[in-house]
C-alpha cells in the first residue's frame, strides 16, 4: 500500500478481558419471539467512491487469533470481528439485540419448540455460489465436529441431535431443508428468545467447499458476510467488501486492516496510535483519563454510550457464614455507598446499579428492571441477625487474582474498606492467587463466600437473571441460593428461591414480551431481596473518537468498535489529518 491519506483510518477495539457467557447469559426474542428482515434481499454494488483503507486495531487480550468462525474461541472481541465476514441466518446490533441477517425470517410454532427459518431470495458465498438451506445444516455439522468442536458449542445444545455430536457421534442436527431457502429446527423443549442463539458466531455459514480434501476454495471465497478475507498474517486482517452480501455498502471505505495489537500493554499502545493519528477510536483506561488536563485534547474526544449492558456484583455464598443469613447479606449490600464508588473509586466508568439487570434491557426489551434501594440500617440488621463482628470466627476471604493491575487492586482494596468500615467485618483480601487457583479453592469450599463478579448480558431479553435458577451452572458450587435454605427473620430465601426457578421456568418459554418480563421482574424482585447477587456498578466505559469517522454504530455490545461498516458509515474527507 503507498502512504496517503487513506492509510490513517483506523479504530479500535473495546472488549473487556471476559469470555463471554455460556447460552444461559445469551437469550433473545423479538417481535413475540419471530424476527423478520427489513433490508433488501439482492446485492447492491460496491460504490466507486469506496477507495479508503480503514484500518481497526484487533485487541485478542492474549487468545491465538483465528478467523475461522467454527473455531475461533468465545471471547469478546471476535464476537465483534467474524460477523464482519461470517453471515448467519441472524445478527446483533451494537446494543445487543438481534436482527435479521442471511435470513429475512425466523418465526416459532405456537410453543417455541419448532423454529422456522427462510433465507433472503438472491444471497451467495462470495464465490457467487448461491446459499441454500442445505449449507447452513452443513456448517452447522461442521462446527460440532467433535473433533474439532467449535468453542461456541454450548449455544447449539438446545437443537435435537447436538448433545450427542458434541459427545462424538455420528448423529445429524434435527434441522431439516424443507426447500432452497427454508429450513426447520427442532429443540429439545421450547425456547422463547432461541433466536439470540442462532445470532453467535458459530452458527455462522460457510462455504461447503472451504477446507475440504477435493476442489476445496480458498478462505476468501469461503465467505458470507458483509466483507471478505482477503489475506491473514501474524500482524493483520485484510477485508475487502463481499459484492454478493445483500447489506448496503460504504460510499467511502473499500478496505479494512484489522490490526492485530501486539500483548503487554495494549491499552497503553492503542492510546498511543490513537494520539498519534493512527487509529479513529481508542478505548480509555481509567488511569489514562485521571492523566489527562482540562485543555488536553484527548478529553474532548472522550464519549460514553447511551446506555449499559454490564453489572458489576457482590456475589455471597449462602453455605458458608455469615452469610447464610439473609439480613447479613443485606447489611453488606446497604454497606456500599454506590455514588462514592462509581464516581471516585471508579473514576466514572461505572454508573451507579440498584438493579440486577443492567439498563440496555429498557431499550431493547421494554424491560423496567425492579430495583432494590438497599438502604436498610446497616446496624439493626446485624442486630437483628445476633451478628458480632468482633466475635466472628469465620473467615471472610475476598479473592482477586494475582494478575490484576495494582490499580485494579487497589479500587477493590477501597471497597473492601468501605464494608469494613459500614459493618465491621473484617474481610482479607487476598491477591495472591492465580485465577485457576481461586477456582480451585472454590471448588474446594463448595461455594465462592464472597466474591466480585462481572455479568454481561449479550441480547434483548433479561435472561442473564438465569445464573441464580437451580439448573444453572453459576449456582450450586457458586452462591448456592436453594429451596431447603432456613428462613433468616422474616426473610424466607428457601421458599423465594423454589418461587424465583418457576418465574424464570415461566419466561422461558414466553413468546409474549409482556408476559415474559413480567416473569422476569417477579424472579428479579425475590433475588435482590434476598441480596443473592449485590448489583454495585452498571460498566459505562470511555472511547475516544475522531471527528472525521461518521455513521459509526458503537454501544455496549460491540464496544467502541463500529459493529459494521455499511452505507452508514462515511468520512468527512475535509477533516482528514494531512499525510507527512
């Protein structure tokens, strides 16, 4: 490539270090559990004009960088990256909500156990090889090749016939082609927000060709997103615009450079090709904005998004006291001064959260989240509980892993003296510990006792809620909130655990929007009452952005990346800085 103007186009990635969620956090429905398609189904042409090379630093926080979509691991930034060249039947938005993609519709029989998919009329590979029904049940087969088993897996198990793949036989998916562009899936039970599933990566298609042993075709061509593989290095990702991808094309972006950000302090290195006019957009650091004077012209670019889709959470395990009484559980709740923790402990990247959902669901979902003040006596509560914070035998650990920056360590530290202080617990904090050896500690325990979570939801329903029903993974071994817990005073947690799995078991299976929050907010009411899972923060990141770059849609989703690169998206050429 020469030097000009068109090579300082870039922007950056904004995912925070977490995998994302297994199917349990992940859940969608639209349109009383149907999406359909409102863009056009044929391809429009790549405009002439479309001569700019964009170039968008790729942060992979260390995980090996493979853009085959039925291998690639579930980590946040690829969630982000694939969809720019793997189509599946549907999509996310920059907020988390699913749209309509390779499909124009995805509608449920009465009961949400049968799912009907129709394909766009016109849609191809990027060869031009048309895209037909038979192909999405291919790629669906090829990404539980149990030898080769796609990381994403997880999000399949709901279909017939997965479970058993992932376990390594030889059984086919129970989806059926009824024609070339309409195709059935049978779950095992029904599923109302199914479609938030199918919007993962790993169901994305891909040409039936790409890898095989005969007349195989080569990466690019293998495509069906919105851009082509053009060519992989060590260093990069180069994408070209797929003309046979039905979505609308940028009138000014022709290429797009995903530069691989090199590990050991990539925030730093982003900021720095941001400040130095090599990227459009940077994620900001706490620690960086606390350096930055009133006049410096960084502060000016900073944003935040409109909204949030992360809870920051307090989770106590109720096996092991004295946190098995409900009344402790809330006094450390009350403990918290959620102004002072979000505004000066966290420097404003978080907002403060009485709720256990986060607030994107509002805009998404038509969910009002309950909240719970918890501004209880933080004294009469363990007054009333008998507790003695001087007498206390049990030892409360609060574990952070070792490889936490010193800054990280140290906001917790404040938080730790902040309960401290309200209720005289005396907590350890201890950071010497692996990640891998506080799990194993937990595992040993039975249960975490106190520990700092961080949820993200990735779709448009409050499924997140989930976590806390009995059949969940982040329960038994976790917090342990189960119907033969002792009553605690006046609060009954047993009782409102068993009524909080049949609200969940009831928004489950809800097609109706109303119906399901409704469920949804009796199951969010009883969990914070019983201070399961203490919201403390919602996530309200800074990015910096230039002037120049426009149309881009960035949220709590797809972080400060731009989720895609279609007509939507211009350059304001004028404001270009000049090429040295």
């Amino acid at each position: 490539m020469t030097s000009s103007a068109s090579d300082l186009i870039h922007f950056a990635h904004s995912r925070r270090d977490f995998v994302r969620l297994s199917a349990l956090t992940a859940a969608a429905a639209v349109s009383a559990g149907a999406v359909r398609a409102t863009a056009q189904s044929t391809a429009p042409g790549i405009p002439e004009t479309a001569d700019l090379t964009l170039t968008l630093p790729f942060n992979a926080f260390g995980q090996p960088v493979t853009v085959d979509p039925h291998r690639s691991v579930n980590w946040g930034p690829f969630w982000v990256m694939l969809p720019y060249a793997w189509s599946g039947l549907l999509r996310f938005d920059e907020n988390g909500a699913v749209q309509a993609d390779l499909a124009e519709s995805v509608e449920p029989n009465e009961e949400g156990s049968v799912w009907t998919a129709t394909l766009r009329e016109g849609i191809a590979f990027a060869d031009g090889t048309p895209i037909t029904s038979q192909h999405v049940i291919d790629s669906w087969h090829r990404a539980l090749n149990a030898a080769e088993l796609t990381p994403m897996y997880t999000y399949f198990e709901q279909i017939v016939g997965a479970t058993e793949r992932i376990q390594g036989e030889n059984v086919s998916l129970a989806v059926e082609a009824i024609d070339e562009r309409t195709l059935q899936i049978t779950l095992t039970s029904p599923l109302a927000y199914f479609p938030s599933y199918l919007a993962t990566f790993g169901f994305a298609v891909v040409h039936p060709q790409f890898g095989a042993a005969e007349n195989p075709v080569e990466l690019a061509q293998a495509c069906s997103g919105p851009w082509i593989i053009a060519e992989v290095t060590d260093a990069e990702i180069r994408m070209t615009p797929n003309p046979y991808h039905w979505s609308e094309k940028s009138a000014d972006i022709g290429e797009i450079l995903w530069r691989i950000a090199p590990s050991g302090n990539t925030d730093q290195q982003i900021l720095e090709w941001f400040q130095n006019d090599e990227i459009a957009v940077a994620d900001m650091p706490p620690s960086a904005i606390a350096g930055l004077a009133e006049d410096d012209p960084l502060r000016s670019s900073l944003l935040r998004f409109e909204t949030q889709n992360s809870v920051y959470a307090l989770a106590l395990d109720f096996n092991q006291p004295p946190f098995n009484d409900v009344r402790v559980r809330r006094a450390v709740a009350a403990a918290i001064n959620r102004e002072t923790w979000a505004n000066d402990i966290q420097q404003d990247t978080y907002v403060p959260a009485q709720s256990f959902t986060p607030p994107v669901l509002a805009k998404i979902a038509n969910y009002e989240a309950l909240t719970d003040a918890y501004d209880d006596d933080v004294a009469g509560l363990l007054s009333e509980a008998g507790f003695d914070a001087a007498a206390n035998e049990s030892e409360i650990i609060l574990y952070q892993p070792a490889t936490a920056t010193s800054e990280e360590m140290e906001r917790v530290a404040q938080l730790v003296t902040m309960i401290t202080d309200a209720t005289g617990l005396i907590i350890t904090h201890d950071t010497a510990l692996t990640a891998e050896q506080i799990t194993a500690a937990r595992q040993d325990a039975g249960g975490l006792q106190m520990q700092l979570v961080q949820w993200q939801i990735d779709t448009n329903v409050p499924s997140l809620l989930e976590i806390a029903a009995q059949d969940s993974a982040f329960n038994a071994g976790w917090f342990n909130w189960t119907p033969g817990l002792e009553d605690s005073g006046d609060y009954t947690p047993g009782a409102d655990a068993t009524t909080f799995d049949e609200r969940v078991a009831v928004a489950r299976v809800a097609l109706d929007e109303g119906e399901r929050n409704a469920a949804y907010a009796e199951a969010e009411a009883l969990m914070l009452r019983n201070a399961v899972i203490i919201p403390i923060g919602f996530w309200n990141p800074a990015y910096a952005r230039k002037e120049w770059l426009v149309g881009t849609r960035q949220g709590p989703w797809s972080g400060s990346t731009p989720v895609r690169i279609d007509a939507e998206v211009a350059v304001n050429r004028d404001l270009l800085p000049p090429v040295e």
